[in-house]
C-alpha cells in the first residue's frame, strides 16, 4: 500500500509556486499536489471550459525507450521497438507516423487493463519511443517493460527529472503560441520537440479535460520559469485536482483505479478504438480470445454513462433497475458543473446499457432517479487535423 503519510510524500518542481498560490496540498499517488487554489473546484473547472487552465501533472510516468544498440535507421530502430512493446499492449504502434502520440492499454493476459498510457513516436529520441503511464501504477508498468525489453532495450524515466504541465482549454493554444509559436501546427495526438529559450520542451497535443490543449514535458530547471510564463498570461490560471477530475468526468475519460483495473476489458470500457485493426486481424496482444469475443457481442458488463437526478452517486454507489435490485455500480461521480447536476459513471448489463433507460441509483441508502445516456456529457473540442 502507498505510503501517503505527509513524511514520505514526493514533491514535485512546482511544490513551491503551489504553497505560495495558497494551494490547498493533499496526498495524490505518493506526491503533496494542489486540489485546489482559493478560488474553488467550480471556478476553476468554468475557467478551463472558458479560457486556460494550468495542470501540475508531473506525478505522470513520462518515459523513453530506447534501443540498447540501435542501428542509425530510424524505420528499422522503430520496428525493432515496437516489436518489443506490442507483445504488452493492444495499439499497432509499428504503424505509428513521426510525431504521431497514440492512446493504448497495457493488458494482462485475461485481456484486463494493467493500464492506459500514451505511447509516441518521438522526434526526441529519433528511433525511440516516448511513454506516459499513471501515477499509481507506474513502478509495475516500468518493471513489465523493462522485463520485455531485456537487453535489447532500456527504459529511460524522465519523472525525476523532469516536470509535466498540462495547459488546457479554448485559449490554450493562442497562449502557447505566444512562448512557442509552431506549438498551434501540432495536430491532435500528435507532438514535437521545441526550443524555449535555453530549454527543449516537448509538447503533445492531447489532454484530459476533453478540451483542445497540451501536455508540456520540461527540465525541472526551467519547470518553475515555464510555468510562471504561462501563468503571465490574463488567459491562464492554476488549476487543482479537484477540477482536473470533475473536467475529466464530464468528458467522459475513464480514470484508472476506478473505471479501469485488471478485470475490466477494453470493450467492457467503451475503450474498443483502443484496439488497432492490425492487432485485431492478428488477434496477437494479451487476452485477444476474450477481447475479440467481447467484440462481437459476448459482453457482460458495459461501462455507460447517467444522469443523475438529486445529489451525486459517488464511487462504489449501486445502480438499481425499477424494481430496486441492484444491477451495476457506480465507478465515478459527481457533480458536473458545466451541467449544472450530477452524473456518473458505471457499468451496467448491455441489457440495460442503451442510452435513454430510466434505472436508479442508491445514495446513502436512498434511491434515485438516473438515466442511461451517451458519453462524453460535454463535447470533446479536440483540435483535429492530419498529419
């Protein structure tokens, strides 16, 4: 079990400029992070609906990985690698474009999630691959890719060194533009390396909130000067955990630990794009039996979204149907601001899993009305555009 005592609690570059803003500190998969700053959990997640909202996530697992002895061909070096890597996981990561970032499952062989993670091809390391894994789950992820690279490869963690920052929301890129102007050129899941003044910064665009912004890997010498700059701007302001998950509920994201762990599958996840075409004809990646059976229908569980009606059903709430018995439970929920009223996530029959199916849920012994409906509950304003 995590040691979250406040002895034993990691601190990350931005520690300082947290406690100076009056963050309120908890413990967050082993690291003292911001769950919010004075102003509040609602005020911050409007603002990044509305404007930018800055992210200390630099309790991530920002990885690389690498040939041991790589041979000067990128192509071949990038093969050689994702020969090592999709033994693991369920992405076609050989087919992946310089500067493509692709989201994927690291699997057991029951076709349950060990966990989802980012994988890029990355102009950083020419050849090599850029990871980013959970928090809670990263030092198990390491281990499980260190174990398949062996010798041939080596893993190169960049969480001790290196800060990650996440700006988020409508005005993200008109305010990352202006420090790094060829940022507004990245496509969505797609990234690049670039100069800021003596730092490399690394840049994906991609995100947790559902909306358009990016995820900035940074030297932690220049963390606390970047996140200054950013914070200059009118348009940004600091944002907490506690925001960071009511955004990413309402963009309908699965959180690991909670809507994600090693007995839920990717097509119980609604997670089935997850699972290259490739890796399908193949049936080649862990739990695929099970997995491609799911697929075509044979599926007991289906994680969905509700609406709430009355106060949020929170974690580990029963989903009941209209005669009281429980048929599912609640994995996320809360309140979801930009709604102005609760809703969930949990899993359910497909039996019962349409959108539009009136169920209810029970909150502190007492039951409620909720409604099946699609996810995300706010739309995703993703910045598409090919590469």
């Amino acid at each position: 079990m995590a040691d979250n005592s406040a002895d034993n609690l990691k601190q990350t570059p931005l520690f300082e400029r947290h406690v100076a803003a009056l963050g309120r500190m908890v413990p967050f998969g082993g690291y003292a992070l911001p769950v919010q700053y004075p102003t509040g959990i609602m005020a911050e997640h409007k603002w990044t609906r509305e404007q930018a909202g800055l992210f200390d996530v630099s309790h991530m697992g920002p990885a690389f990985l690498v040939l041991a002895d790589p041979s000067g061909d990128t192509n071949a070096d990038h093969a050689t690698l994702s020969a090592i890597i999709e033994p693991l996981i369920c992405a076609d990561i050989a087919g992946l474009h310089p500067g493509q970032v692709r989201y994927t499952l690291l699997l057991n062989e029951s076709g349950g999630v060990i966990d989802d993670l980012m994988v890029a091809r990355s102009p950083a390391t020419p050849g090599g691959l850029y990871l980013v894994v959970n928090a809670g789950t990263k030092e198990h992820d390491f281990a499980l890719i260190e174990q398949a690279a062996g010798e041939r490869a080596r893993l190169i963690r960049a969480d001790e060194d290196h800060a990650l920052l996440a700006l988020q929301g409508p005005e993200a890129v008109n305010v990352l533009s202006a420090l790094v102007p060829q940022a507004a050129d990245l496509g969505f899941m797609t990234h690049g390396a670039f100069a800021w003044g003596q730092e490399e910064l690394l840049i994906s665009r991609s995100g947790y909130t559902g909306e358009d912004g990016f995820e900035i890997l940074v030297n932690n010498s220049g963390a606390s000067e970047l996140w200054d700059a950013l914070l200059a701007d009118a348009r940004v302001r600091p944002i907490g955990l506690g925001a960071r998950d009511s955004l990413r509920l309402e963009a309908g994201l699965p959180l690991y630990g909670h809507d994600l762990d090693e007995t839920i599958s990717p097509i119980e996840a609604d997670l089935g794009f997850a699972v290259s075409k490739r890796r399908r004809e193949a049936a080649d990646f862990p739990g695929a039996t099970r997995i491609l059976a799911e697929r075509e229908g044979q599926l007991s569980r289906k994680r969905v979204g509700l609406l709430v009606e009355g106060a949020p059903a929170r974690e580990g709430a029963e989903i009941l149907d209209g005669n009281g018995q429980p048929v599912g439970v609640v994995t996320s929920g809360g309140f979801a601001p930009s709604l102005g009223k609760a809703i969930a996530l949990g899993f359910l029959p497909p039996a019962l899993a349409a959108p539009g199916t009136r169920l209810q849920v029970s909150v502190r012994g007492r039951a409620q009305p909720a409604e099946v409906t699609s996810t995300p509950f706010v739309p995703h304003r993703y910045f598409r555009k090919s590469l």
